[in-house]
C-alpha cells in the first residue's frame, strides 16, 4: 500500500506537469497563438482518436490496404460543421495510428452527394479502368439525390490521390429512394466480387455479385432479423475463424438507427454460401457490437496484408450527432480495433480490441497489484494523477458469490472514475448483482445540448471467476472500453470541463480486490505537425 502511493504521487507529478491544459477554450487561443502551434488543441479535441481538422465527419468509408499505405476516407462536408454537401474526405496512414490529411477525394458535384461506400484494390484489373494490368484502387459508393439512390463507382490510378468517376455511373439502380452503403470484397472460393448493400427502411441487406465491379446482379437478401425497429445502414459481411476450433464462421455487420434510442450496431454470425447469408441463432437474437451510444456506421478493411479483421467506427450517435459541443469540427473515428470470434457459453461472439499498434503511444506508466478495496475506499493515493490521454488497465476480483442470500451480502460496485474533479465524473464501473459491466456520464460535464445525452449504458458480463478486466482509453471527450478482454465493448462521448481531469478507482459495498492497474500517459498523434492554425 505504502509503495503503491508512492509511486503514485512520483508519477503524478510527471503527469500533471505534462498537461496541465487551460481553463477556457479563450485562454487556450491565447496560449497557443503565443506557441505558434494551436494545430488539435481545442476544447475537447481527441489527441490520439482521428478527427477532421475541421468540418462535419460521418461514417469511415472505403477502408483499404494499398501499397504500404491504410486508407480512411470519411463521410464528409467541406463546408460546414454540420451535415450536408456529402464528400469523400481522405487520410492515409502506414501504422493505424498516425494520419496524414489528403485533399477531399470525392466530392459532391450537381447536387449529388457521395454517401457512405467502400474501396477495393482491382488486382487483375477485372473492370478494365486501370492503367496497369496490375490493377488500381476502385471506390464504390452510393450516389444520392432526394429522389433516387444508386450505386456508382470511381478509380485511382496514382494510390489514391485523385479520383475519376466512372462514365458508365451508375453501376446499380434498382430505381429506389432508399439503397445505400455499398461494401465490396473479394470472394476468393467464387472468384467473384460480393456488394452488400442495405434497403434501410425494409430492414433489408441484399447481396450482388459481380465479375467486373461494373455489372452486378442480385443474389439474395437478409432480413428483417434481430433489431428490426428504424432503418438498417452500413452492411459488412466477412469470414473469420473461431478462435478455439479454427471453424470458419461469416459475420455480417449492421448499424441500425432509430428516433427513440439512436444509433448502434449490431451484428449476426452464420454461413455464407457464395449467394446467400445464413443466421445460426433465432430471428430475434440481437447481438451488440458496441454498449455505447456513440459507435456507428463502423466498417472492416479490404485487402489487409494479415493483420486480420480491422475495424473503425464513428464516435457519434444521430440523435445528437449536430449538436455535440466542439468547433471548428464534429465527430471522431474509434481506435481501429481487431476482431475475433470466440466460443461463449451462450454461443459464437465477437470479441475486439485495439490494434497492438496503439501501445507505441504509451508514455509515463503508473502500475500496482494486489490492493484490498474496503468499502467507500476512495483510494486517496490517486488523487494527484490527472489526464486526459490515458489509457488504463484495471483488473479486480470479487468474492465469488455461492447463494442468493450471499449475492445479496456480498453484492457491490466497483471500477474507476475518469474525468474525475470536484464536480463532475464518468464512472466505469462493474455492477455485481446484475454481472454488468457499465458507464455512466450523467455527471459527465456539459450534457446540456441533448435531452438523451445524461445516461448511463449497461452491457451484460458474467463472469464465472469473479474476476472483472477493464481496459479504458481516455481522449479529452472520448472514452473507449473493452471489459473482460473485449468481450465487451464501450464507447461514449463526454464533454468535461477540462479542470476535472482526476482518475479515482472506487468500490462500494462488497469484498474487492484491485488484483492490477496500470495507467500510461499517451502520446498525441498530431504534436508533429502543423498543417493549418485554426486561431486564425
Ligand atoms: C450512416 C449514413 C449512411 C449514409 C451516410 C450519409 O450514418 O446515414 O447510410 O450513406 O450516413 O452521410
């Protein structure tokens, strides 16, 4: 114990001299214009989570591997803070972590926006638009009017740097008012390419297939299964193999949004036999990909080297997503996270965590095992730590519990507390009588825009051990979740002030352990660069 809060008051000195951000976004503008440098210092501004350097940002679009180069093209209005003029905005990166800003790649032209879509590498130059019988980059999205939405596509002969659109466009009408979201792979075992595609008002994914990326004909359709209240968005079918018998499973992907709850996403696991996609659970199985309120639209690469399934997904929700408090930009991209599939009691589920890449950032490293938590123990030790780049591991035990009578003695709660200060908090805690993992932003700081915005989001997560793991990314307003190793995942927009930046681990009630923490400072991903000075 006595080691414990020394070693944390040593490094809460390096921790708070490292930031110690200001007051106001005013004095802040001050600060920076006097450094030169106000390059992704604002209010709220994600140090190590992708954002536009300014302007409204929606779903992630066209991932693709390409000579050396991971693409993130997003959803995109180059002119304002808010949705509308639907571009495709571009940035690359070589290690998932850090991005380099490209110029719009697709933009809006004669009232056609360009919607959410994807890319693939041509290889064999199937469609013939390639200058190189080695192939080129091809981006396949939705072109949409009030009326009308179809599938058209564009190609790159010079890795992504400029787009010419396909003469032919577009490549698929099916003369509907709602038809969006192509996703594009390549389907080895048929030699062929496979779209899905949602029809979101009838709750609908239908599949294409098709030799050249320019004739496509339909295949089948899934749905309405599981959630099926609102609208379907965003399709994504994959393999993956279970990771404990090797058995090749398909996953397809689906964010659905509604006027009640909003956005997130769900997802089904099954067989796909080249023309149709099978669910091996019941109809009205709803599977979670995220607990949060703020994951949507998220999407997995094409043609990665083998790294596996990489996913990203854009850290808002519809029902707010206009309104959340920043400026000059809105929105944000998860951490890419690797997906798994693992054999539960209760079934197949996937299973995520961020890319190992993400531990280059880690900086000043705080660690301690074996803590007993008494009740109320507020663990005043940690009152000096303050950030709000950090990531934290945080695993703890409690005593297993044999009877209904005993659960209700020894029942308790217990996590941590980020963005900590006098007056505010968000709480990820572990709730024992209900085996759930959850967070909680009603004391969050600035919920006021948004009438659904105070809450707090529950996820399931029994535990047969007792023992509960919390991995937590903390971001300025973004905080990300992976309890017990991923099979939960949390992700939630919060806006504290930025004086309340404490971090507290807490247990109330119950017999706990704080088995081991960790907590690094982690680095910015833009301090190197500065491209543009928003102050100005
Ligand atoms: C999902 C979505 C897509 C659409 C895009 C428009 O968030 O509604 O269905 O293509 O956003 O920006």
């Amino acid at each position: 114990m006595r080691n414990f809060y020394i070693s944390f008051v040593l490094v809460s000195l390096l921790l708070s001299s490292c930031s110690q951000p200001p007051e106001t976004a005013v004095e802040q503008e001050v600060q920076t214009t006097e450094t030169g440098n106000a390059y992704y210092q604002e209010r709220y501004r994600p140090a190590y989570h992708f954002s536009p350097q300014e302007n409204w940002m929606n779903d992630p679009n066209g991932l693709v591997y390409f000579d050396g180069e991971y693409h993130l093209f997003y959803q995109y209005n180059p002119q304002g803070n808010q949705w509308g003029n639907m571009s495709w905005g571009h940035a690359v990166s070589t290690d998932l972590l850090h991005w380099e800003h490209l110029p719009i790649a697709l933009e809006m032209e004669n009232g056609n926006m360009i919607f959410s879509g994807s890319a693939v590498v041509d290889k064999n130059n199937s469609s013939g638009l390639c200058d190189s019988p080695e192939g080129c980059m091809m981006a396949i999205y939705t072109a949409h009017t009030d009326k009308l939405q179809t599938q058209a596509i564009a190609y790159s002969n010079d890795r992504g740097r400029s787009w010419t659109k396909y003469e032919g466009n577009p490549v698929l009408d099916e003369n509907m008012k709602d038809f969006r979201d192509p996703k594009v792979f390549w389907y080895a075992e048929g030699q062929k390419w496979v779209m899905s595609v949602a029809i979101p008002k009838e709750q609908k994914i239908r599949f294409y297939e098709s030799q050249n990326l320019i004739d496509w004909n339909m295949m089948s359709e899934f749905g309405p299964q599981g959630f099926v209240d609102g609208i379907w968005e965003c399709p994504d079918l994959f393999p993956l193999q279970v990771a404990e018998t090797g058995e090749e499973k398909w996953v397809l992907l689906v964010s659905y949004n509604t006027d009640s709850i909003g956005s997130s996403m769900q997802y089904f696991v099954g067989d796909f036999n080249g023309r149709e996609f099978t669910n091996d659970n019941t109809d009205d199985l709803i599977l979670t990909l995220d607990y949060g309120r703020d994951f949507y639209a998220g999407v997995t690469w094409n043609n990665v080297p083998d790294e596996g399934l990489l996913l990203i997904g854009w850290i808002n929700n519809w029902q707010y997503a206009g309104e959340i408090p920043t400026t000059p930009w809105r929105s944000a991209q998860s951490l890419v996270r690797k997906l798994y599939l693992h054999e539960f009691p209760e079934g197949i589920r996937l299973t995520q965590t961020p890319v190992e890449a993400t531990q280059k950032l880690r900086q000043q490293h705080v660690h301690d095992e074996n803590v007993q938590l008494q009740e109320g123990d507020n663990y005043l030790s940690l009152e000096n730590i303050q950030g709000k780049q950090l990531e934290i591991i945080a695993e703890f035990a409690y005593e297993a519990i044999d009877t209904q009578s005993e659960a209700e003695a020894l029942a308790g709660e217990f996590g941590v507390k980020v963005f900590k200060g006098e007056e505010q908090e968000t709480i990820i805690g572990y709730d024992v009588a209900t085996q759930s993992l959850f967070m909680d932003r009603t004391q969050s700081g600035d919920t006021s825009f948004h009438d659904t915005f105070s809450e707090r989001t529950v996820a399931l997560m029994p535990t047969d051990d007792g023992t509960v793991s919390m991995h937590i990314y903390v971001d300025h307003s973004v905080v990300e979740v992976f309890g017990n190793n991923g099979y939960v995942a949390m992700t939630n927009r919060v806006f504290p002030d930025p004086s309340q930046d404490g971090v507290e681990i807490y247990a109330i009630g119950g017999i706990v352990t704080l088995k081991s923490l960790d907590i690094w400072e982690v680095d910015s991903i833009w301090n190197q660069t500065v491209v543009k000075d928003h102050s100005q």
